[in-house]
C-alpha cells in the first residue's frame, strides 16, 4: 500500500541547464516480490532515470544482495503536480502537469535568432514585428505544454521576458544561449546551439528525444504563407515527424476555418541545425512576418498560443507512433 508523506521534501531543480518539473519525495512500501526496477516503475518511474537517486535517497536500507526489505519505507522521488517556472514570466510560471503522454522524452527548443541578430522584421501599422521576440515567445508555449505533459525540455535560447500576452513584444538584444553570449558572426551562432544541443544529448538516455528549431519567415509582403516543416534528407524520423506535425496543423485548419485550406508543405532542407545536431530535428517556419494576414497569426496572444497548442498536439502524436512501432502500448 502506497503510503504518503505530506511533509513533503522538495528536490528544487535549477532551471539554469533546463525547464523541467521537479520532483517531491514521498515515502512508499514495496510490495511482494518488488525488486528495485518492479518498485520504480510501479511509481510510475524510468530505472535508468532514477535508480542512482533512488540508492542515494535510501542508502543502508538494502538487503546484502542489493534487494528491498518488505514491510520498509522507501523514500521514492515523484514528479510534483504543480510548480513554478520563472522562465516564463510571473503571469505564466504556475505549470500543472496535466498527465504523463511525454514521460522520458527530452526536447531541445530553439528560438530562431537573438541577440544582435532580430532576424526578420515586419512592419505592422507604426510598430516593427522582430522574428526572434515572436518565435521565443512561441517557443516558451511551447515548452510549458510540453512540460505539462511530464517531457523534459532543454530551452536553449533565453531571454528574461517571460511569455507576453501583449500584440507587440518590445524588441531587446540581452537574449544568451542558456546564460552564454551569443556571437556576432552567423556561423559561429549556429554551431554555438548545435554544439549545445548535441552535448546535453550525449548525457541524456531517453530513446526519444527531438530537437525542434522555431522561426517566422520574410517573403514580400503580398505573400501569405502557411506552415512550413523542414527535416534532413537523411532523416526518417524527421520526415515522420514533419508530416505528423503538418497533418495536425492542417486537421485544425479544416476544424476552425473550413474551406481555407491548409498549403503547408514537408520539405527536407540542407540548414545547419538539420545537418549538424545529432537528434532527430526539425525546422518550422510559422509563417511570413511582412503579410498583414500572417501577422494575425503573430501579434495576438490567442494565436501564438495555438501554434503552441498544435504543435504539442503533432509531438504528441508522433511519440506515440513511434512508441507503438516499437512495440509499446
């Protein structure tokens, strides 16, 4: 029988190297037959994520071959229901994990652009639209919903604005990579986040796990635009997830403006980010900044907060293909 203890010791996760729920301790007996690995994934735990903290939260508490006493307590760490994450600004930070459809998947998020470097610019009546504020904006959605769903999610551009609910997001140039400056030179900005990324994913173990790149585009201004999905040429799994997320965003499109269509397209692109990071990735254009119609898609709140939804949706999705390709439920 599962037994809380509502002293609760919180293990406060630094948001410094990543966004990611925290976990609680809470006090558990194990029941007959429970090895260590039975023990942890009746708790709803990854093994290979937890052992160690485990053995370190219970050390002296094993039987001389390394097993469980029946009739003792365990101090088991869970994932909390609800925390803060000042990432994302004080309206936004309170995160409730909603379930666990993302549980032992680790993202790595990157907004387009930052620093010295705007990006695209849009002129929308007196104000200038600046790619990088809007995409990290979107971003950061992105990652508290993917969050909520019990992923971990490395944001890898930061800046201190938080998520902003107002049309126009003030443009500013302090934006890092996870605390580092980032470079005046184009080339050394990319291989900067890629060199990131692909370090975090060496010492990650989780068997999924996506790099999604994030960026608002610049045609002329009598040219709308829909979605845009990019991936390797090399990469299966990019390909999947690209038409996955495409085939959400178009479904949402049939459901909430029939009769518009949905001209996004899946295209595989030779880009630095697909070329260069070792996880699967995937490169999404969200539309043209200088069309007065994509603009719509940018400047309100409700929008920029259902790009984030769909998108969550497509990810969702593709993880549970994958996951019954390999056989799981």
């Amino acid at each position: 029988m599962r037994i809380l203890l509502r002293t609760i010791i919180f293990l406060l996760v630094s948001i410094a190297a990543t966004a990611q729920p925290p976990t609680e301790i809470i006090s558990v007996a194990p029941q007959a037959g429970d090895g260590i690995w039975t023990f942890l994934r009746r708790q709803g735990l990854s093994p290979n994520e937890y052992m160690e903290q485990f053995k370190n939260l219970n050390q002296g508490k094993f039987t001389p071959d390394g097993g469980l006493y029946m009739h003792h307590q365990y101090l088991v760490p869970v994932i909390a229901k609800e925390w803060d994450e000042p990432l994302f600004g004080p309206e936004h930070q309170r995160i409730t994990l909603t379930d666990d459809a993302l549980q032992n998947t680790v993202f790595y998020l990157i907004s387009g652009h930052g620093g010295y470097d705007p990006g695209a610019i849009g002129k929308y009546g007196n104000k200038e639209l600046y790619e990088d504020e809007y995409a990290y904006d979107i971003t950061l959605r992105l990652a508290k919903n993917l969050m909520a769903h019990e992923a971990k999610v490395y944001i890898i551009v930061r800046d201190n604005d938080g998520i902003r609910d107002q049309s126009y997001l003030t443009p500013d140039e302090d934006e890092t990579v996870m605390g580092k400056p980032i470079p005046l030179d184009q080339l050394e900005r990319l291989k900067q986040r890629t060199d990131l990324v692909n370090d975090l994913y060496k010492k990650e173990n989780a068997p999924y796990q996506r790099c999604i790149e994030i960026h608002l585009d610049s045609r002329s201004k009598n040219k709308q635009m829909d979605v845009f999905f990019y991936h390797h040429k090399n990469s299966k799994k990019g390909k999947s997830m690209a038409e996955t997320l495409r085939s959400i965003f178009e479904q949402n499109y049939n459901k909430h403006q029939p009769g518009r269509g949905f001209n996004g397209t899946v295209t595989q692109r030779n880009l630095y980010v697909l070329r260069k990071t070792n996880p699967v990735a995937v490169f999404i254009e969200l539309g043209n900044i200088r069309n007065f119609r994509d603009q719509q898609r940018f400047i309100l709140e409700d929008n920029r907060q259902a790009l984030a939804n769909w998108l969550t949706a497509g990810i969702v999705q593709d993880y549970k293909k994958e996951q019954q390709l390999n056989g799981h439920n």
